[in-house]
C-alpha cells in the first residue's frame, strides 16, 4: 500500500467520522452475540478502509498526526460501544426470554406480573438456581425472617449457597397478592421448606410463608416466617448422630457463620451427603423417623 493510498484513506475518512459503517459494526454486533450465546461464528471479512482506521487506533506512533489518532479514537469508541452493547445482549441472551420474562415484566407493574415474579424466585430456588433468585433482588433488598431482623446481602447470599447445595426446596406453594399499591405489590407465597436433612428422612418440612414486595425494580423487601416446628424438629436429631459418628464436621454442616460463599456450599453438600448417610442408617437399623409435635422421634420398634 502506498504513501497516496494511505493518504486516500485517511481523506475518506472524514466521510466516516459523519456516517461509520454500519454495516461492520453490524456484522460485529452478530459475531460478538453468537460467541457469547455459544452459537456457530462464521464472522469473517476482508480488511477494509474502516477497519484499517479501528486498527491504527491501538497503534503508538507517537508520530501520526493527532486528528488521525483522534478519528481512529472515535471509531473504537463506535466498536467498543457495540461490543459492550453486545456483552450484554449476549447475557440476557444466555438466560433465555422465558426465564427473563417475569422480571422485565416488573417495569409494567401488576399483580400478574408480580406473582409471576415470585413464582419464578420459588422455581429458581427450588433448582438450586442462585443467579435466578438474585436477578430479582434491588441493589437494597430488605431482607427479614422471624429469627433475624436486617439480614445483610453478603449473609444472604451464603445462606442461599448453602441452601442451594443441600437442595433445599420450597414445595406446595401457593402465592398470592395480599396488598396492591401504585407503586408495589405485595404477594405472599405459603408452603413447605424441606432442607437436605427433610427431604432424607421424609419428615420435618417447616410451614413457611415468604411475603415478597415488588417495585418496578424488583423485590423491595423480602420476609420469611417460619412456622412451628421449625428446624430445630429435625437439626437436634441430626446434629446429635453427628456428634456421635462425626465428631469433626459436626459444626462444619450445620447453620453458622460462613466466611465466604464457596464455604457456605462446601458446608451444604457436605449436610447433603451426611443427612443421606443418615437416612441409610436409619434404614439399616431398622428404624423410622417420626413427627412428634416439634421433635424428629426415632423409632427402632
């Protein structure tokens, strides 16, 4: 390429600094989607005068003339805001329309949309699905139960590890809005927890409400309360085989300061795999567990 080419191109460019080229950038939106919804990418075009312009913009010649550096300059900033555009298309996109539906749903706020909502945070839950529950929550959720008053997000977020680890779920829920303003609605959601420990002996799922309050941004306020027996009916029971048979993860399992998310699910798989152990114990003894009023009573005939 010659000196009167280059010179040629860098005229042109005037021309591109009022209209770029759509097109590539376009083609580039396309590429930069299909990578990060992990789609086929047959992205491929021959250099051209636009892109020969994007590409000196990482050049450091000191001695190019500052309005080239300037117009090259610009047309990244085109690129780069399309790629960024792009990024974020490309992490709605992975999540899917269907899941979030009832979240962009919430900018035109009805009681429909909020249930919709709050039926998604059970679902999401229920599938151990973190990044579902939290897509709904503000950047200030109030977050409340009947033991704790202010549960900080960072706590949420390891008690909802754990949780999820474990494969705690929240079953037989029926929701339903209980207060409808101009500016949020309130739906309450009633129906069972079962912890790890629950769901391995087949007894001991706590009666639980979770009254979510949603604004156009999200969930404003979040409440549970857990009804009576609470999980004090199965932990003594487990906890006290623990004791017995695994002195060591005894504390490590059970419900306590995390100091970090990745421990909070080490801790949840870990109640996962012992309450099983439990379970099969149980089983091998010859004994059931049993519901009497607010305690886990093991039968051995």
């Amino acid at each position: 390429m010659t000196d009167d080419d280059l010179a040629r191109m860098f005229d042109r460019s005037v021309e591109l600094e009022a209209s770029p080229d759509a097109q590539f950038v376009a083609d580039l939106r396309d590429e930069m989607t299909a990578v990060a919804t992990g789609a086929d990418s047959s992205f491929v075009r021959e250099p051209t005068e636009e892109t020969f312009m994007l590409e000196i913009s990482t050049s450091t010649d000191e001695g190019a003339p500052p309005r080239r550096r300037g117009r090259a300059l610009g047309y990244a900033a085109v690129v780069l805001g399309a790629v960024i555009g792009v990024v974020a298309v490309g992490f709605v996109a992975t999540r899917g329309d269907d899941d979030l539906g009832p979240v962009a749903d919430l900018d035109d706020l009805t009681a429909a949309h909020a249930v919709a909502a709050a039926e998604f945070y059970i679902e999401s839950f229920n599938a151990g699905d973190e990044v579902g529950v939290l897509s709904l929550f503000t950047h200030n959720t109030f977050i409340e139960d009947n033991f704790s008053i202010g549960i900080s997000r960072v706590d949420w977020e390891r008690m909802l590890a754990w949780d999820a680890a474990q494969g705690t779920d929240f079953v037989d829920a029926e929701c339903r809005v209980v207060d409808s303003r101009e500016l949020s609605i309130e739906v309450r959601c009633s129906g069972l927890t079962r912890n790890a420990v629950a769901q391995a002996i087949g007894v001991g799922a706590v009666p639980t409400q979770i009254v979510m309050v949603f604004t156009r941004q999200g969930i404003g306020e979040l409440k549970f309360v857990y009804g009576t027996p609470d999980f004090t009916v199965t932990r003594i029971a487990f906890q006290q085989w623990m004791e017995d048979n695994n002195p060591a993860e005894a504390g490590f399992v059970d419900f306590r300061d995390w100091t970090s998310v990745d421990d909070a699910t080490a801790g949840g798989e870990a109640r996962a795999r012992y309450a099983s152990e439990w379970a099969g114990f149980l089983t091998d003894s010859g004994c059931v567990a049993r519901q009497g009023g607010s305690v886990v009573i093991i039968d051995c005939g």
